[in-house]
C-alpha cells in the first residue's frame, strides 16, 4: 500500500524541487524526505526522482503515480467532511433487522420518513428473526434490532445493549365474513371463542404459546383443527369457513381481506415489540420514527353493513 502522507511529500517535492525546499515547507529535516521518498521507492518498486546537483527530478513512474494524487486527495478531503457530518448527525449508515411483520407496518413507513428528514443517511432493511436478532447486533451485521420480547433477548439492565420498548401488539380475531360474531364490535375470548375451531401454528412456536397462554388465562384450551405457518394460509382458511384464529395486529394490517373481518378481543393475548440497540449506538433518530409509525397502526372496524346482519352473496 502506497502512504497517502509520502505521496504528500512527492507532490510537495515537485512544487519546490529541492530537499530542502521541500523539507522547509512541510517543517521536517531534510534527512526525513530523503528518508520517505526511499520508503516510497520501495513500497511502489519503482524510482521516482533523478538528482540533477541540488534539484530533484521526477521520473516518469513518479509523474503518473502524482496524475492521480489530486484525486485521492480530494476524496480524502470528502472523506474527513462526511466524517465531520456523520459526528453531527447530519449523514451515516443504518442496517436495520425486523421479523417480517414489523417490516410493513413499523420499519418500512420509519425509513419511508427518515429518508426525507435525514436526506444523508442511508437505512438498509434486513429480515431478522427474534431469536437471532441478538447476535446479529452482536457480530455487528445490523446495527438496531426491531424485535419482540422473547427467551433470546438479553436480560434486562445488560450493559451490552440498549432496549427501548415500541409497542404492545393485541392479537385479533379473524373470523369468517358471515360468522355469527362478525357483526359484533368486540368479542370476549373466553365466552365467544372457547367453542370454536381454531387455525394456530405448531407447539413450540411463538405464535401457539402466545395464544395459548392467554386463552389458559382465560379459562380454555384451544382446539387446534388446522395448524399452519404463514399467515396468508391462515387467511385462506378462514375465508372457507374452516375455523377462526388469534393474529397478531401487524400480520392483518395493510392485507386484502375478502370475506374476512378483524375484531377486537377482549383478554387477548399480547406481545410486546422492541427496539435493540448496541449500547453505544445512536438510535434515537429511527426510534423516533418508528415510535410515530407505531402510533398509526390501525385498529379492526366494524363494517357498517354487517351491523344489519351477515352479507348475502
């Protein structure tokens, strides 16, 4: 590799010609330049000036090295601004990593903002799943975390990160466009929904221990006809009439739902979702914006024309 600081003194030693000349203007010994200009010699393998009594010469290989100083000087200087700029705050670069369903709803309109009031950052969006998101921050593959509160977090008060609650998620009913409960407002988990057939995913799986856990509070043991992973199945089986089940709000949100409706559960279960950042990491800027996208998740509605009773199609 070439030092950027010989190649200061070459173009400092065409100005002026002479060692000593040249030792004068950068304010070092003359045995100092002689000493560089040998080191710079050796680390291009080429010679680069020619002795004509006290004058130096440069060659023809020092002429083409000095044809691309002037660039890399100035890129350098860019280099110093940005970093000055960045110090303030005013440009920089941000991986985030999301669980899919945060993506839509949190991430993407937070970035969407960001990219107007912070012209000069660049976000790049990575899906990261809960249970890795930890290390990933660690390893230093993204740098905020949108995740959700689970076994693999960091316990709380870890000097390593920084946790910042987001939100807390209710889970939704999703029922059949003409189910009897769908012209309701709200329903109550255990008195409207302990008899139903449910779509849930496996055992094990965030998603099951979640809805499990909050219809044993309430009193009743799921029961599972269908087990599925992807919400849009879960969709697909609702609208055939197959069973109703518990989503979180962010997996419905923005989705076409024919033949579908959300309701609100009264009891139902939660999840909170949060931000994770490296403890030294200035994440205020995307906390910020996606605190307001949080805040602008919609919520179910009743549609106005199943107040009058189920849609005959």
């Amino acid at each position: 590799m070439i030092d950027v600081r010989r190649l200061q003194l070459l173009q400092a030693l065409d100005q002026h010609q002479t060692v000593a000349g040249t030792a004068e203007a950068l304010g070092v010994t003359p045995s100092a330049v002689s000493q560089q200009l040998a080191a710079l010699a050796k680390e291009t393998g080429v010679a680069l000036v020619e002795r004509q009594g006290r004058r130096f010469l440069l060659t023809g290989a020092a002429r083409v090295l000095l044809s691309h100083a002037d660039v890399i000087f100035a890129e350098l200087e860019r280099a110093q601004a940005d970093l000055a700029e960045y110090a303030e705050g005013k440009v920089g670069v941000a991986r985030v990593g999301s669980f899919a369903t945060a993506i839509s709803d949190l991430v993407g309109p937070a970035v969407a903002a960001l990219r107007q009031t912070l012209p000069g950052w660049r976000f790049e969006i990575v899906q990261a799943e809960p249970e890795h998101s930890t290390e990933m921050l660690r390893s230093g593959h993204i740098d905020i975390a949108v995740t959700q509160s689970s076994g693999s977090l960091p316990p709380p008060g870890s000097p390593e990160f920084q946790m910042v609650p987001l939100m807390v998620e209710p889970f939704d009913a999703v029922l059949p466009y003409q189910h009897p409960l769908a012209a309701r407002a709200d329903l109550d988990l255990a008195a409207d929904l302990a008899d139903a057939d449910w779509i849930l995913s496996a055992p094990g799986t965030p998603w099951y221990d979640c809805v499990t856990a909050a219809c044993h509070q309430a009193g009743f043991q799921p029961r599972v006809r269908h087990t599925v992973h992807e919400f849009s199945a879960v969709f697909g089986l609702v609208q055939a009439g197959l069973g109703v089940a518990l989503m979180p709000r962010l997996a419905w949100t923005g989705l076409p739902t024919p033949q579908v409706v959300v309701r609100t559960v009264r009891d139902t279960a939660r999840r909170h979702i949060i931000a994770l950042a490296r403890a030294g990491y200035n994440a205020e800027p995307f906390l910020a914006a996606v605190r307001e996208a949080a805040a602008k998740v919609p919520v179910p509605s009743v549609d106005p024309l199943l107040m009058a009773g189920p849609r005959v199609s």
